[in-house]
C-alpha cells in the first residue's frame, strides 16, 4: 500500500509540475553563505558538509496587501538518522535587508539557538520550518516535521508531521511546498505534497511588520555535526489575478 501511494504521490507531483511550472532564473535570487546557483535553475542552500549555512533571497519584494501563492520544491537530503539539519522558507522586513542571516545548526540559519535569550536572528520575520533533526530545547518531536516561526525565534509550541513518529523528508525526494497569504482576512496557509500542515490568521502587516507592507522573501538552510545537501527550486509566484481566476484566496 505505501509504495502504491508512493507511485501514485509521484504521478501527482510531476502533473503539478507540468501544469504550473513557470521557471524562474536563479539571478532573481541574492545569495549568502554556502548558498549557490545549480545548473538546473535551483538554488544549493547547504553542500553534504558539516557546519554550513546558506540564504537566498528574491531581489523583489513582496506586498502584503495582494494575496500570494508561493510555489516551490525542496529537497532536504536523503540521509535519515544521519542528516541534518533542514530548510526555512522566510518572510522578513531585518534592517539588515538582504544580508540578514540567523544561526546554523538547528536554528536553520533563521532563529536562535536559545529561545530566551540573545542570540542572532531574523528579525521581524515569521517563517516555516522544515526540521529534520530532533532538538529537545525548541520542542522537536522525534521526527522531522513542519512548523511556524515568529520573530527569529525556533521555539514552536506546535508543529506537524501528520501523527507519524516515522515521518521523514530526508527521502531523496523534492517535495512540493506552497504558502499563500489572504490579506483580506490575515489568512496564511501552508501546504506539502497536497497535505495542509499549518492553516492560521495573523496580522502580518501591524503585529509582525509594524505597518511595512513590503518584505523580503526566501530561503535558508544549516547543518551541524551531521550534515546533508539541501537546496529548493521555485516553480511559481501566482499574482492577485491568478488567485482570484483560481479561487485560491477563498
């Protein structure tokens, strides 16, 4: 049964390839760190080696006042109890603009080793994580798992990995992540590979960016003692046209 849904999985992510794919250059992106361009249009956030950091950010910004799909792949690894450390997907208004970096190892390069004390970080900012690797002091579960971050900050009181203690992203396998935002009704919804794994409403404008509407957007990516190539790909920015045509903001 689960090599059917495998197969079946697959199927579904080449179809949404197909369909929705508009290739985005890389020179679109500033890099930092171990980050770098790949031939196939992707960005290498961290090589299989330890202690590396890397950030990419989108040289345009985003409005917060439109609603937006973001749709990109991202591939953590394919080393389990071996890899680590995982990937962020950022959005942020830092002084340091586009050469704002967190710490590496578990904080992804977004947050924070200890969540109540000083430390560097992404600032005002939320963000998704995918973590691969268990870190007791930030809530971890024992398995890789989805969350959502604010403030540079990777203490999460909740996360997901769909019930499953076995659940595992270092497959070997991209993995199809989309985050839309609804300004209309402070709306943020995140999806991976079709599965809803966090849905919730925050004021993004005044509580997080204290009434910028236009921030930075992107990626980074640690890795500790225990290491592992990760890297993303971007498939599609949907503008507020296509939202509307599609009845995603709904």
């Amino acid at each position: 049964m689960a090599a059917k849904f495998s197969f079946f999985r697959s199927l579904f992510l080449i179809a949404l390839t197909f369909l929705f794919s508009q290739p985005v250059s890389s020179q679109q992106f500033i890099t930092i760190g171990s980050a770098k361009r790949m031939q196939n249009s992707c960005i290498l956030l961290t090589p299989d080696y330890p202690y590396s950091e890397g950030i990419a950010y989108s040289r345009s910004k985003l409005d917060l006042t439109e609603s937006f799909e973001i749709t990109f792949d991202i591939y953590l690894g394919s080393k389990d109890e071996e890899g680590a450390d995982g990937i962020a997907f950022i959005i942020h208004n830092d002084p340091r603009q586009f050469e704002a970096y967190g710490t590496w190892g578990e904080s992804l390069g977004y947050g924070r080793m200890n969540p109540w004390g000083r430390g560097t970080s992404i600032y005002p900012s939320v963000a998704i994580e995918f973590d691969t690797y268990f870190n007791q002091q930030q809530n971890d579960p024992q398995s890789d798992h989805v969350a959502y971050l604010e403030n540079g900050i990777s203490f999460h009181e909740e996360f997901w990995n769909g019930g499953n203690e076995d659940f595992n992203m270092e497959d070997g396998q991209l993995h199809d992540f989309r985050f839309r935002w609804n300004p209309e009704n402070n709306q943020i919804t995140v999806t991976l590979d079709g599965y809803v794994v966090y849905s919730g409403k925050t004021d993004l404008v005044n509580k997080i960016f204290e009434g910028e509407t236009k921030v930075i957007w992107g990626f980074s990516a640690s890795t500790g003692r225990l290491h592992n190539q990760q890297y993303f790909c971007l498939r599609r920015l949907a503008s507020n046209q296509d939202l509307k045509k599609n009845n995603f903001d709904k």
